[in-house]
C-alpha cells in the first residue's frame, strides 16, 4: 500500500504527501472522535495512514496529489483484500487539529484524510454494471 502511494503521480512531480501510519489503538480510537460522524470506522480499525501534504511545494494541486495518492491506496487495500476507508478531515469540524496533535504532524502541512484499514466485516456486493450512470458520459 505504501510503496502504491508513493508511486502516486503528483502535478510536477513535486511528491508533496507525508503519510502517518500507525497501528497504535492510543492513537486509532481517538481519530472515532475526530468528527460527529463518518469516522466510527476507527473504532475497530487495526491501522490507519493518514495523509498531509505542503501546499507551498505545489501550485494548488495538493488537494489533487493527495486524493490520486488515496486512491492508491484504497486501490492496493482491496487488491490484498484489506477494507479500507476514506474519514475526509480538511475543514471538517475540528479533525484537522485533532489529527495534527494526535500524529505530531508539522502545523504547514494541510491533512487531507486518514484512511482506516482492518479486516471486512462484511462482502459488499459489486457494481452492477448494467446501473452504472452513463447519462454522466458525454461524449461530444
Ligand atoms: C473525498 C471523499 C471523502 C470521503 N469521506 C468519508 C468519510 O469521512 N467517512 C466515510 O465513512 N466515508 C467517506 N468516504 C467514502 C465514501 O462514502 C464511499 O467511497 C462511498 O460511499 C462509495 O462507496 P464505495 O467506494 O464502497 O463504492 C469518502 C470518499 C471520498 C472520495
């Protein structure tokens, strides 16, 4: 998962992501708190990466090369069958300072998200792909 993220493609290749992982409960249990709701996910995570990122090395793509590096990692949890989450914590309620004290992450770097990661509880079934949106696509 890790080597995936940091193969993550960046806007000028400016690689502006720190991850923090841990498998610390000191430090997963507390991030359940970090928002009113869509974080319970870390009561029973076994890990978490989450994801910072210096803006200032970056010309307003952080939000994008931070998302691109999630995604791989959402993409290499599934391939080892791992469940994997996305919590969001940029501007949401008092996540980000939250997220900041608890990983010691340097007040200049902006945290996008923490991803939890444990053993499924449950098989989801696939997409059907007869119900896709394709009314999205347009081709022009
Ligand atoms: C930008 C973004 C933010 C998200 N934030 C949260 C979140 O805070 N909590 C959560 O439980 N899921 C979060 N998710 C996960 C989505 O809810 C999930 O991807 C969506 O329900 C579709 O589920 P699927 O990926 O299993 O199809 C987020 C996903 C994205 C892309």
């Amino acid at each position: 998962m890790l080597r995936c993220a940091l193969m993550s493609p960046s806007a000028k290749r400016t690689c502006p992501w720190e991850f923090y992982v841990t498998t610390d409960e000191a430090k997963l249990r507390p991030l359940s708190g970090c928002r009113t709701y869509g974080s319970k996910m870390f009561d029973t995570a076994t890990a978490a990466i989450v994801i910072a990122l210096d803006s200032t090395l970056c010309d307003n793509t952080w939000m994008a090369d931070g998302a691109i590096a999630a995604e791989n990692i959402l993409l290499a949890a599934a391939e080892q069958g791992i469940g994997a989450c996305w919590c969001h914590v940029h501007e949401r309620e008092g996540a980000p300072e939250l997220t900041h004290r608890l990983f010691g992450i340097p007040e200049n770097l902006k945290v996008l998200c923490a991803i939890a990661l444990g053993y499924p509880a449950e098989e989801k079934s696939p997409y059907d792909l007869d119900k896709l949106k394709f009314d999205k696509v347009h081709y022009v």
